[in-house]
C-alpha cells in the first residue's frame, strides 16, 4: 500500500506542475500536455500508473476487509476518536469517493483527448470548468483527496519505518502541508477557470 501510494503521490505532484501551466496560457499548456501525451517514455509510464492505483485501491479493499473479518462483533463502547483521528478512520470512505471521481475525470478528460474531438486540452480543461456544478464536483473531490493524503501521506512513511521519535513530527507536519497544497493546487485551478 504504502510503495503505491508513494507513487501516486509523485504523480499528483507532476500532474500538478502540468496543470499550473494552464496559468501560463493556451501554448504553454498545450504543449506541456502534448509532451505527457506524446513522450514515449511517459505512455510507458502511463501503464505503470494504472497498475499503481490498480494495486493501491484493491490494497485498500483488501486492508478494510481484514480488519472488518478481525473483528466481526462490533466493541459495545467504541472510542475510535480518542484513538485515530477522522482521515484514518475513514480511509476507505474518502478513497471510494476519490474513485469515482477518478472514473469521471478519466472518462471527460483523458478518453476525451485520446478519443475525441477536442479543438486543443486547453480548450477542453477550460470550457468544462465553466460549469458551476463540474466546480463544485471537482473542489469536493480535491477536499476529500487532501482528507485522504491528511492521513495517507504519514501513513506511507510509517509503513517504511518512519515512526521513530526523531523523524516522526516532521513527516507528519510535511504530510498536512502536502495535503493543503494538493487540496489547494487543483482547487485554485478549478475555481480561476470558472471565473476567468
Ligand atoms: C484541476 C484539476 C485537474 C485538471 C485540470 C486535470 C487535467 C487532466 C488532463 C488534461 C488530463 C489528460 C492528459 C492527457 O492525456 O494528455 C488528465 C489526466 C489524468 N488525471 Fe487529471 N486533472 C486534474 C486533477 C486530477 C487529480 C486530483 C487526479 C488524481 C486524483 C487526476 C488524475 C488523472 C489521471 C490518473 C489521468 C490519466 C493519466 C494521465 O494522462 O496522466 N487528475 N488530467
């Protein structure tokens, strides 16, 4: 789980340096986005991330259900909260969603580019923005990934040994800033192309 979620975490970092040059207008994103679609070594990649979220999300599934199957009877008096906060509690919550958001911006977005008619990515990424509810959709999603890296991020670290005293508070106050800056990053992009 946590090796995957590794990756993906880069990924979402490329993938949003690539996005930030929308600001940098229609060439500059076309051509940044023409070189993630083109570059032979980067559709190489492309297989390898698929089979990232493919192995962290069935990870995922099978992690909740294990701990479900360790134990089937409820506790009489759960105190989860004292224990773990709301993100690692709710791991699987926000990764479904974040699921289905995914199978949305792949269907509008990447089978739009590969298989469509679009004039250019720029004028697709800007034009389904103008819709306030694909927003509203969009910046929920964002909130719930940066909720899910909240714990996810830390998590990943802990898993590679991570936890010791020394390396613990660091790792967990640079996961909360990446979470912000995920949420946030793709957030602003959302929002500017609706209003501009
Ligand atoms: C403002 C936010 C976002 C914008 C404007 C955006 C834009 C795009 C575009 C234009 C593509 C197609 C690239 C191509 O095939 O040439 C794409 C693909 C993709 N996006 Fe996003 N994206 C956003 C957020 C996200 C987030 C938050 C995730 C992950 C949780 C994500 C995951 C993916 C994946 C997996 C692909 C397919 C692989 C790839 O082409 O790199 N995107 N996105």
């Amino acid at each position: 789980m946590s090796l995957s979620g590794f990756f993906l975490i880069i990924f979402l970092l490329v993938h949003l340096g690539v996005n930030l040059s929308l600001f940098a207008g229609r060439e500059s994103f076309n051509a940044a986005s023409h070189f993630m679609g083109h570059n032979p070594l980067i559709q190489l990649m492309q297989y390898v991330l698929a089979a990232g979220f493919i192995t962290h999300i069935a990870m995922g599934m099978i992690l909740e259900w294990k701990n479900k199957k360790a134990r089937p009877i409820r506790y009489a008096k759960n105190n989860a909260a004292a224990s773990a906060g709301w993100a690692s509690r709710n791991m699987i919550v926000t990764g479904v969603l974040i699921l289905l958001f995914l199978i949305l911006h792949i269907k509008d977005f990447f089978v739009e580019i590969k298989f469509g008619h679009v004039p250019d990515d720029y004028e697709l990424v800007t034009q389904l923005f103008k819709n306030p509810l694909y927003v509203v959709v969009y910046v929920i999603a964002f909130i719930l990934l940066g909720i899910h890296l909240s714990h996810g991020f830390q998590s990943a670290f802990t898993s590679v040994g991570a936890r010791s005293p020394k390396y613990l508070p660091l790792v967990k106050k640079t996961g909360i800033l990446f979470s912000y800056l995920i949420a946030l990053g793709f957030s602003v992009i959302a929002i500017y192309f609706y209003f501009n």
